[in-house]
C-alpha cells in the first residue's frame, strides 16, 4: 500500500517505524471515508481504548504501590478521558494525517476533538497490532508521560469539583451560559462563563461548549482558591 506523506511524517513524530503501515492508514481513516476497499478505524478504536487503559492502569499501579482503587479511579479516568486523548492527538498534529470525507473535512473535522480522540485510540491499537504490547506500551508512556506526572491535579473534573464546592456552602450547582461565539461555522470557538449563587464568575473560550464548561470551571476554582 503506498502511504502518504502526512501519514508518514506523522508516524515520525508518533516514534513508531510501521512495519505494516497499512494499520495506521487504517487507524487515520475516519467512517466519513470508508468504503469496502477502505476500511474506517471504528474497530481499531475499541482495542486501542482497552490498550490504554491497560497501560495507564499498569503505569498507575506502578507510580504508587500504595494507593488504593478509590484513589486510582480518578487518576485512571483522568487519563483515559476523550479530552486527554485529544490533547495527545493535538501534540502530534494528527488531525494533519487524518482521510475524511469531503463534508467532514468542511465542517472542521480535523480540529473535532471526538475525530481527534477516537482517531488517537485506534492509532494505539495500530501500534499495538504492528509491535506488540511492549512497543504500544513505550509509545503510549512517552506521549502520556507529562499526564503521568500530574495526573493528581487533573483527577477529577472541574465541573465535579466546582459542584461539590457549592454544595458543601448551601448553594446550587453551578450554571454554565454561553456568553459568546466566533469563528466561521466550521470551525467555532464557545465562549462559556461558569457562574455561581454567590456572584462568583469566570469564563473561558474553547472549539467546544464542553471542554469550554470544564476550563470555565477550573477558571473558577483558581479564582476562589486564590481569594481564601
């Protein structure tokens, strides 16, 4: 099969020599391109879910031996998260590698975090399927290692996190409002301001309303953190 280039120089900064690079053109290959003689990466994405989520388990388990799972669950959920996936993906300029149709490619499917997420999974299961299970387990650690190292911080989720601190004062759960809007219709950016009972606010922008709400949130959280 021949390989285009993006794929190849994605594979290079991936740091993984395919020796059947056919599974990456595969795991790069959104449904929005399929055809019988091209299959799509939604099956690649369900074994690279569970490759990570085996190597993030391990790597966690390894990290601290005395840990227990209530404290493990978070930090796992932390790193497995669609965002996290995407953040990887956006590191390695994968949307530059990615075969979509002509509508999703229109509509901004490079920059869509579910593509990018779902797209950085099933490159795992690639990875994993060329090299074996040490290989996928090097290339996942050395992507995922700066998340590693701070994954307490991001264990639970800012809205979670922004929710129980009103509660715990007597207050509703936080609203979240949409407080603005650019970029073409493609490619939008969603301007989300967090706010609380107690007349507490911030906002953050993001090319989603939900990861906009979650940096709202931390935002927020940074805010009543530094007015103790």
């Amino acid at each position: 099969m021949k390989v285009s280039a993006e794929i190849l120089a994605f594979a290079a900064r991936l740091g993984h020599d395919f020796a059947r690079p056919e599974l990456l053109h595969r795991a790069l290959t959104h449904p929005s391109m399929s055809s019988p003689s091209r299959p799509d990466n939604q099956r690649l994405e369900f074994l690279g879910d569970r490759v990570l989520g085996l190597v993030m388990a391990e790597a966690l388990l390894r990290a601290d031996k005395s840990a227990s799972e209530g404290q493990l669950a978070p930090r796992f959920n932390a790193l497995v998260r669609k965002e996290s996936c995407a953040e990887v993906a956006r590191a390695l300029d994968l949307g530059a590698a990615l075969k979509l149709g002509r509508s999703e490619m229109l509509s901004g499917g490079r920059r869509k975090e579910a593509i990018l997420a779902d797209a950085m999974e099933a490159v795992i299961a690639a990875v994993y399927l060329d090299g074996g299970f040490e290989v996928a387990r090097a290339v996942v650690l050395h992507h995922w290692r700066a998340r590693l190292e701070s994954v307490d911080a991001d264990a639970r989720d800012a809205k979670t996190m922004l929710q129980e601190w009103a509660q715990a004062r007597g207050q509703t759960p936080p609203r979240y409002l949409e407080a603005g809007r650019s970029g073409p219709d493609h490619a939008p950016e969603f301007i989300i301001e967090a706010q609380l009972d107690s007349g507490e606010s911030a906002r953050a922008a993001a090319g989603s309303k939900r990861q906009a709400e979650q940096l709202a949130a931390r935002a927020l959280l940074e805010r009543l953190e530094a007015e103790k």
